[in-house]
C-alpha cells in the first residue's frame, strides 16, 4: 500500500467538521468538512445517542402536541450549530460570534446556516438523525458517540512511509501536514525521522464523543 502512494502536499486545515459530512463528499461549507460535518464512509449507520424531541412520517407532518411542523428524513433544512468535545473545546462552528470567542474564526469563511438533507448521508450519522423531530428555532443539545461520528480510532491506519519517496516526488513533509493521496485519501504527519514518515489515516476526530448545540433555521 505504502509503495503505492504518490503523495501531494497540503497545510493540515482545522478541525473540521468538515468538521458534521461522509469522508468521500468533499462539501466544506463548514470547518467539519464542514461540518459538513461531514461523515466517514466507514461511519457505520448508527442511532444517535441524542433521542429526537418528535418524529413524523410524511412531509409537511405536524407535531400533534405543538401542531408545529417538525423535521422528518428527505426533508431539506438548514442548521446553526456549535461543536464541542466532551472536554469543552469548541471544533467546529456555523456561529462567526461563537468562532472569534473560541479563538477559531477562520477569515474568508463564510459563517451561515448549513443545509443538507435529511437522511441523505450528507452528516455523520448521530448529527443526521439528531436533527430528526426539531421544529423551526428549535435549539437541542446531543451527544454522539464515535461510532456515530468519525468512528473508533484504528491503529491499523497508522502507515509508516519511507522518507525517500515522499523526498524523490519533491515533498518535505513535516509534522502537522497533511498528506493527500493520489485517490484523494489524507493523512496527518504525526512523525518523522531520518528514513521514514509516519502517516495517519484516521480521521482527525476519529474516537472523539461529539456535542452539538443545534439550532433549526429552515425546513422544507
């Protein structure tokens, strides 16, 4: 595998997000790839931790209690949000005022709403169905385990890369790079020395618990 990477260079980006969409879909409307938050292809199809406030069957269905339009799959919406880990590191968020307060307001961004479908597979999977029941200006709090975010940390996506291919194809790699594959796999530097490159394939989240405060700003 190793011998048959051609590696591009590129500055490893912020925690993101991208990060809230699948690993393969490259939106970055948001800092999750984007959160986009993006999900891993990998990601298995989970139930998210977080239970949704209501559930509808149809497009257009209603709360009974509120009579209140509420998010079903295949619905298209639109949602501010602020990611955290559990120890309260803010990763990733759609809020320009919650991105200069945690110190990650990333000029030239654009800070608004995301949108996606519903069930798509266009979110990692816990944010996906999270969203699941929310009504207009509703805002939720979930938590989503990582198996319903970027997945378990795997050791086996840790590759050790001689320093001399990556040097012959005209790279320098260094620590807190990122490298990106020719099939456009990427891989943080976490270590070098004087003949070999350490590459991880994990996703910079991968085995992190994910909170998301949640806002719905469009349903339709």
């Amino acid at each position: 595998m190793k011998s048959a990477f051609v590696f591009s260079l590129t500055l490893l980006s912020a925690l993101v997000l991208f990060g809230c969409v699948a690993s393969t879909n490259t939106n970055t409307t948001a800092g999750l790839n984007p959160v986009g938050l993006p999900t891993a292809s990998t990601t298995p199809q989970p139930s998210a931790t977080a239970t949704p406030a209501a559930s509808a069957s149809a497009s257009g269905a209603v709360s009974a209690a509120s009579g209140a339009r509420v998010v079903k799959v295949g619905d298209s919406v639109a949602v501010d949000y602020v990611g955290t880990l559990d120890n309260g590191t803010v990763f990733d968020t759609s809020i320009e005022a919650k991105a200069k307060a945690a110190g990650m307001f990333t000029p030239g961004r654009s800070y608004e709403p995301l949108p996606f479908t519903v069930g798509a597979g266009q979110m990692i999977a816990g944010f996906d169905k999270g969203v699941v029941g929310m009504k207009l200006n509703e805002t939720k709090t979930i938590h989503i385990a990582p198996a319903d975010a970027y997945g378990e940390y795997d050791a086996k996506l840790v590759q050790l890369v001689p320093l001399k291919q990556l040097q012959d194809a005209g790279l320098d790699p260094q620590v807190g790079m990122t490298l990106t594959t020719t099939d456009g796999q990427r891989a943080r530097v976490t270590a070098r020395n004087s003949t070999t490159v350490t590459a991880d394939f994990n996703h910079p989240l991968a085995g992190q618990a994910l909170n998301f405060e949640i806002t719905l700003r469009e349903i339709k």
